[in-house]
C-alpha cells in the first residue's frame, strides 16, 4: 500500500502541477474508504457429537475477533439462496480445520456455495476474501482443482518455521509485513502443523492451483516431503495456510505441544490482522441492523470442556432430541 500510496502522490503532485489547480474539492488523494465494521462468516462443520449436527471452534471466532472483526456462522445443509445471501451481506469467509468429506459433508458443500458466490462476485469487481485454515486451505485447493489432490505426509503435532519461496517478497500477504515478522516466520518453529495429508509441491506445480494460487512457503514433513505450506491467489483475495496461525492465541489443549511465547502470538496477530483488512476492504452489510444483531455468532451457545483438553466450541445446528 505505501508503494501506491506513493506512486499516487507524485501522480497528483505531477497533476496539480501541470493544471496549476487543487484537486477536486481539495482533498488529497486517499485510499479507498475500508469497512471498519468488518464481518467475517465461518463456516460450521459436520460433527459427531450428539450435542450439534454441525460446530465452529471459538478458536476461529477469537482468532477474527482479536483483529477487529465480528463473525456470523455460515451454517451447513441451507437451501444455495441463504449462501448466496450471506456473502452478499458478509465482508469475507474462513474455512476452518477440522476432519470432513470434501464430497459428502455439510462443510463441503456449503465450502463450494460460498467459493461459487465469492469467484463471481470478485470477477464482478467486487471484493470478497476467502481464509483457509489447515483443512480449510485443503478444501479450497479441492475447490479451485475440481479434484482432490491430497497426498499422505508425516506432519502432525509438530512446528516449523516456514521456508519462504522467492516470491513471498511481491505477495499481499508477506509483501509489507515487518521485517521482524519475516525474521520470526523464516527462523523460529511457530507454524503449528496438525495434518496427515498435505499438497506437495511436485503435485501443486502441475494442476491448476499453480496456476490459480501464488505459493509463499513450503515445508518438508518428517521423512523430507515437500509440501506447500501457505498461498495467495493470483488474482482473487483467497489465502490458504496449511498451519494453524490461531493456536497459539486461543487454543490450550494440554496435548499439543502449541508454542504460546510471545514470537508466536505476534505472528497469529499478523496473520488475523492482515486477512481482517482484507475484509475491510469489502463494503458489503447485512440489510438492517436486526439481521445483523440476529446473525452473529453471540447468539449461538459456546461450551467449554473443562477437562485437559479446554476445547471451547459453538454448536451452530443444535440436535433436535
Ligand atoms: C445483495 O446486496 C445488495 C445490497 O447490499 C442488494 O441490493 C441485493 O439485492 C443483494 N442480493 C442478494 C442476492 O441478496
Ligand atoms: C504430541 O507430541 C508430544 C511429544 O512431543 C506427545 O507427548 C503428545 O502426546 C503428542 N500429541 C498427540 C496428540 O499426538
Ligand atoms: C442456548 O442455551 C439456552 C439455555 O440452555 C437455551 O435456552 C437456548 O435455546 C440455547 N440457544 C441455542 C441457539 O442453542
């Protein structure tokens, strides 16, 4: 954005300049107005429990939350007007982890709705970004490919520091973060991986998310595999980490080894600040303040195990019996 900025600057200068006249109304030039009430819609996922036929971990909910943003459940199993609906009034959408079918589930299909709706609103000239998270940026590459591409790795409950591609440096997501950021990413282990199955980078070079995404990091599991480990869309606001930038914020499972230090926090403060303006950047709002005040998530009941495993979750589709 400085770059712009700048660039804009002496293109005014030049301007003013040339016609000897203020600009119009005398205002400098400024960058479009952002959204500072952004609203971020989460996608619920299919669960086992008898509590819910679908769930949000609250660790995404506060992941948004700490960047300034407020979240409204995406629910599963709704009729394709209530998706279109919901980006149509929502300022940006995250995919979270989690284990389901890309096929079969609930997830999965209100995944393809919401991608669908996002492609062709962003075609349009409109601005909707799109989050995936470890399972979420598995789903988004099923999406973008029209296949699964998934291959086995060796890489869960274990850290690593992100091993950045020539191109992290032109990116939206890598490009303006601090350089203290770039130091902690590239050198210390806070990118928490918790899957079994990962895109190698072999695999992505060849379909089409090498040419629909741009790839920021790669990683190398336990026996060496390279896989890809964080991206951005070429030309669509999409970002998919394979790691879990929330947890180490907002999750305190005693049976991980989660990397709470304050390096870590202010890499999970980056990530959730940078995607959250992203979404400021959509002007998008719900028709009243009443729908808005009846969507969000504070109307959905959050439980909390208080066991070893502090696993706090929302329960968006409660079970009828
Ligand atoms: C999308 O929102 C705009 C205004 O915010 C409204 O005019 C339009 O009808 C909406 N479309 C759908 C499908 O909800
Ligand atoms: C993760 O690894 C640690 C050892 O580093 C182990 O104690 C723990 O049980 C593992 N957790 C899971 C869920 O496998
Ligand atoms: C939340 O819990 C309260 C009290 O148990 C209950 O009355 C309410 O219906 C629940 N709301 C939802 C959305 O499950």
């Amino acid at each position: 954005m400085y770059c712009i900025k700048q660039y804009f600057g002496l293109l005014c200068l030049l301007l003013f300049t040339v016609n000897g006249l203020p600009f119009p109304n005398g205002n400098k030039w400024q960058e479009p107005t952002l959204n500072n009430r952004p609203i971020i819609g989460i996608l619920a996922q299919d669960t086992s429990s008898a509590l819910g036929r679908t769930y949000i971990s609250a660790t995404y909910v506060k992941f948004l939350e700490q960047a300034g943003a407020r979240v409204v459940p995406i629910r599963g199993g709704q009729p394709e007007e209530y998706y279109i609906r919901m980006v149509n009034w929502t300022n940006g959408a995250l995919i979270p982890g989690g284990v389901v079918n890309f096929a079969t589930s609930l997830l999965g299909r209100s995944a393809r709705l919401v991608y669908d709706a996002a492609l062709k609103l962003n075609r349009n000239q409109d601005y909707f970004p799109i989050w995936g998270t470890c399972m979420g940026f598995q789903l988004l590459c099923y999406l973008v490919q029209g296949d699964n591409l998934l291959k086995r790795t060796d890489s869960a409950n274990i850290s690593w520091p992100l091993t950045f591609t020539p191109d992290f440096k032109s990116s939206r997501l890598f490009g303006q973060a601090p350089e203290n950021i770039i130091q902690i990413l590239s050198t210390e282990p806070v990118t928490q991986n918790e899957h079994h199955y990962s895109i190698l980078t072999k695999v992505f070079e060849t379909s089409k998310l090498g040419k629909f995404f741009k790839k920021l990091s790669v990683n190398r599991d336990r026996k060496g595999v390279e896989f890809i480990s964080t991206v951005e869309g070429k030309e669509f606001p999409f970002y998919g980490v394979q790691w879990h930038p929330e947890k180490p914020n907002f999750n305190w499972n005693t049976h991980y080894n989660t990397d709470h230090g304050p390096d870590a926090v202010r890499v999970s403060q980056y990530m959730a600040n940078f995607f959250v303006n992203e979404a400021r950047k959509s002007s998008h709002r719900f028709p009243s303040v009443k729908l808005e005040a009846t969507n969000l998530i504070e109307n959905y009941n959050r439980t909390f195990s208080s066991d070893d495993t502090f696993v706090d979750i929302y329960y968006i589709d409660p079970r009828d019996t």
